[in-house]
C-alpha cells in the first residue's frame, strides 16, 4: 500500500510528513490550493473486527492455513502479568489486534488496504491516521473535491465498523487567501476548520 507508512518496513512516520508537505508546496509552486482533512481513527487496533479481517483475506486470496494461523493469533488471547514472584489472575485480551504484537502492524495494514481510492485525491495513511488531500486551482475547487470523498469512506467506514474520532478530526487549507469555508462533514459532524 504506497500511502501506508509508520507500520511498513523502512516507510516511517516522518518520510509521511515530507510526503505531504512535499504535496503541498508542489502545489502552492503551481498555483494551486491544498485542502486536507485530518482523520484520527479510534482505537485502530481495537476495532479490526476478526470477521471483517477473515472476509478480507478470503477476498484477498490468501491461503486457508494463513487465513487459520492470522485467525488463531487473534481469538481467545489471555494476558498474565508478572512482577517479581507474584503473578496476576489471567485476564481476557480485549483488544482485537494486540499492539506490540509481532503481526499488527502487517494484519493492521491488510485491513486498510482497501481505503477508497479517488484519482483526486491523496491518501496518506499513519497507524491510527488518515490525511485526505485535494488540490485545486481555486480555495473553491480544492474543497469541493475533498466535501464528495467523505461520503466514499463513510460507506468504508461503516462496512467495516470502523470509528473515527471526529473530536481529533480537523480540516485545513492551504492557500494565501480564502473567505469559502463551507461545512465539511464527516459521519454527520461538521469538521472544524
């Protein structure tokens, strides 16, 4: 996935910056504005649902014995803590995807492979974010192409019972003068500019 980085190998967080601030001043070199929506998601590895994830494997192609191993990884996992001599009762894991664990950044990626993909559009994907640019050559043309892509991933979203935390949601545009701030929405809540 090319817009994935921050859990592909040798892609972090930082190359993702550069990537959007490189987009952005592309476009004020060409005359063009930048609008982008912030997308924090909720919980992300506590929201892969296993029957979502298996049903994106099978479509995927992948193995049965994979599909039974990244299956088995996921279901009926217990945490124990010890310190010292004294161990704690053993408790049922509630997240889906263990953070830290050896598959979560690759089982986590698989699961958001298939984003909505619009030619005017740039995604670029962190682990728990999403950035959704749009350039135009007016304020206008830049954010009205990002207010139609909310609709394409809100039916994602919903498929896929994924949460966003619209809270830490925010839109921003980059442009030297603007007086268009229409309503973005997001979910049905309007997104601070």
């Amino acid at each position: 996935m090319p817009q994935q980085f921050g859990l592909a190998p040798q892609l972090f967080t930082t190359h993702q910056i550069l990537r959007v601030v490189e987009h952005i001043n592309e476009g004020k070199n060409t005359n063009l504005a930048t609008s982008t929506i912030f997308l924090d998601i909720a919980k992300a590895f506590d929201e892969v649902r296993i029957n979502c994830l298996i049903h994106k494997l099978i479509a995927y192609k992948f193995p049965q014995y994979i599909i039974e191993i990244i299956q088995s990884y996921l279901t009926n996992r217990h945490l124990t803590v010890l310190v010292k001599n004294s161990e704690s009762t053993t408790r049922k894991l509630q997240a889906v995807i263990p953070p830290g664990g050896i598959l979560a950044p690759k089982i986590f990626v698989l699961f958001m492979i298939d984003i909505p993909q619009v030619r005017s559009i740039m995604l670029s994907l962190y682990t728990y974010n999403t950035d959704i640019l749009s350039q135009g050559k007016t304020s206008d043309k830049a954010i009205e192409t990002l207010e139609n892509y909310p609709r394409n991933l809100e039916a994602w979203l919903v498929r896929w019972k994924i949460k966003l935390n619209v809270d830490k949601t925010e839109a921003i545009l980059f442009n030297k003068k603007n007086d268009y701030w229409p309503k973005v929405k997001v979910n049905g809540t309007s997104i601070e500019w």
